[in-house]
C-alpha cells in the first residue's frame, strides 16, 4: 500500500545529516558537559556552539538560550517561572488566547487552580488570529505577563507579536510567545519580536525528540522550574543532553539554509492542495488566515450544515489508504472532542469535529497531494450523507 506522510505539525523525520552530526556523541564523545576533564570539555564545547548557532538564529545572545526537554517543557517553564516570581509582586493575572496550544492553556489552568492566579483567554477572529487591541481590553493593573502564541498548530495562523508585544510592554508586563511551530519556518528575530519569553522545539524542524530551547530575555528573572545541579547557568538541574543540543543545532542550520527555495515550493503546494479540495467537495471550508499563514499547513471542515460525516472514520479511512493526516494537535489526537482552536474560530461543534490538518513537509510531492484528494473523495463518498 503507497504511503504518504501529511502530518508534519504534529514531528518531522530526523534529517540523515541530524543523525550524523549527532552520531560522535552518542559514542566516543559522550563526556558529561560539566565535568572538568578533556572527555567533558569537550561535550562542553560541543554545547556552547550549540547554543551559540540557536541565539544567532534568534538574534540573541547564547547566554539567553537555555536547553530543555521539550516545547512543552519550555511553556511550562516561562508561564511557571514569570508567574511565580511575579507573584511576589501582587500580580496573580495573567493573559493569554482561546486558541493556545495545550502546554500553554494547561499550564495556565494549574497557575489559576493550584496558585491562584486568575487568567483571561483573549478570543479570536474568525481566521484565528488575535487582535492586538483585544490583548489591550484584556489587561489589568494587577496583569504581570501575557503569552500568545507565534503562529497555530492547527491552521497555520501568524499572530502580529510585534504589536501585542509593544502593548504588553508599554503597560511594563512580560511577554512570551510559543514558537513551537514557526521556529525554522519563517524568520525569528527576539529583538524584532519583543518577546521576553520565547519557547522552541527540535523535532518540528527534523530534529531529535525530547529537546527544546527558551529564549530568556537578560534580566528577566524566572523561579527555578528544575531543581538540582548547576546546568544551564543554574536555571535548570540536570546533565545536559549533549546529542540532543548538537542535533537541534545542525536542525536549525539546515532549516535556515533551505528556507529560501522550500517556502516558495511549500506555497505552491498549498496552492495546488486548497484548490484540489475546494474543486473536490462544495461543501468545504478552509480554516485559518489567508495570507498570513504557515506555508505547510492546510485545515479543512466539513460543512455540518451541508454534509453529515463522522471526523474519526474520515481519518481512519484516510489511514487505510496509506495516508497520515490528523484533526488537530497531536496531543489530542487521542480525542475526538471537536477543536478548541475551531470552535473558538467560530466553527460549530459538528463541523469542527470533521476536520483534517494536511502538514506538509520537505518530503511531500504534488503526486503525494493528488492521491491524498483522490482518496479523499473515495472516503467521503463511501461515509458522507448529505444534509
């Protein structure tokens, strides 16, 4: 059976040159970086040009880039950390968006049920994107950070920063952005952006799983989120994961390094698959911002108001031709709960449950695109009834 892999938002391949580059310090160079010795110097090294390459990416200083685990690991970080020791000043509101990724939206949850900090989530158009002045309404004298995300998981959607971040500031709060999804995708600038905060991750860009980055703007203070050693300058305990820094590192040069030609190729892509679909089924809308988008990601409903089909035996069909799509984020793809990113953007319930996200990657082809249509219209033949 042909397979064909559409769900580049949810990870990506580890790159063959990833691998390699990683290769040394899995087995010969596997010093622990904060051993005085020659074998740990020289994964020290190894981690400082890691860090090095990611800051200037960022347009930051390496002494603001801070190894984690995961993007989730860093969200938590910047929401738990800022929070915490803003706190001590009588802040306890925090702001944030409908449409946030869950390691953002959860973690706010547990600052407002465990801590007691009350929490605002801005809403947004009916393209998803939020409103610089609705971040504005949202403040309050007792707000101490706001954090909305780069651009969406789940449709692709590019939110103004630099303006929000601008308000935010201008009203003397901390800002952070998740750029889990954009990282590597469209160009980051720290400065640029005014962000404060700003998390990464590695295998969004064919990188390893199970590391991630925070930018930590110089003088923002955080409270502890990992305790233990003194790693990463003390923000967080924990022998450093050497392999894993060196990996996201080469992912990132080689993001950078083929953006040029693989956007372009990426847009026309989703020009071709938006309009295969939109001539395919009527009763089709396309979710997300038009212009101001991610180019490798196209999300698609289902018209409940036009067509009845149920979402999860739209993906399944779809599996069973070959093909991997998903409804949403990958952290609740377990979950068949209509999109809180959907309906947040105004989508009914039923419509927002037939939804598929088509992620595109450096791998897909128009041919992989055409038979992704094509099975498409096989599957919604066979279990799609009008209405």
């Amino acid at each position: 059976m042909r397979s064909v892999y559409l769900d580049h938002t949810a990870t990506t391949p580890l790159d063959p040159i990833v691998e390699e580059a990683m290769r040394p310090y899995f087995t010969e160079k596997f010093g622990n970086a904060s051993s005085v010795h020659h074998y740990g110097q020289e994964a020290r090294a190894a981690l400082d040009r890691s860090r090095d390459a990611l800051a200037a990416m960022l347009g930051a200083r390496p002494g603001e880039i801070f190894f984690v685990g995961s993007g989730t690991e860093a969200d938590n970080y910047a929401l738990k950390g800022a929070a915490l020791h803003i706190a001590k000043t009588g802040k306890r509101h925090i702001v944030t968006t409908a449409v946030e990724h869950h390691a953002v939206l959860e973690t706010c949850s547990y600052l407002a049920e465990q801590e007691g900090f009350s929490v605002t989530r801005v809403p947004v158009d009916r393209d998803g994107r939020v409103a610089p002045e609705d971040v504005l309404d949202a403040l309050r004298p007792e707000t101490g950070m706001v954090s909305v995300m780069h651009a969406n998981n789940e449709v692709g959607t590019i939110n103004p920063i630099r303006a929000i971040a601008e308000i935010v500031h201008a009203q003397g709060m901390l800002f952070h952005t998740d750029a889990v999804q954009s990282f590597g995708k469209i160009p980051i600038d720290v400065r640029d952006l005014g962000a404060d905060l700003l998390s990464l991750s590695a295998h969004k860009i064919y990188g390893p799983k199970g590391i991630g980055a925070l930018f930590i703007r110089k003088g923002v203070a955080l409270e502890k989120f990992m305790h233990g050693g003194a790693q990463e300058r003390g923000r967080r305990g924990g022998t450093e994961n050497v392999p894993l820094a060196v990996g996201f590192a080469e992912a990132a040069r080689l993001s950078l390094e083929r953006r040029g030609a693989e956007q372009p190729r990426l847009l026309s892509l989703k020009a071709h698959l938006t309009g295969r679909l939109c001539g395919a089924f009527p009763e089709l809308l396309v979710n997300g911002h038009p212009e101001e988008a991610l180019a490798h990601i196209v999300n698609i409903s289902f018209d409940a108001r036009k067509l009845s089909i149920d979402g999860e035996a739209l993906l399944f069909g779809l599996d069973l031709a070959g093909i991997a799509v998903t409804s949403g984020s990958a952290c609740t793809s377990g979950s068949m709960e209509p999109s809180h990113v959907l309906l947040a953007m105004g989508r009914e319930p039923a419509t927002a449950k037939a939804t598929i996200r088509f992620s595109m990657g450096n791998s897909t082809t128009l041919d992989d695109l055409d038979y992704a249509v094509a099975s498409l219209a096989e599957v919604v033949r066979r279990i799609g009834r009008p209405v």
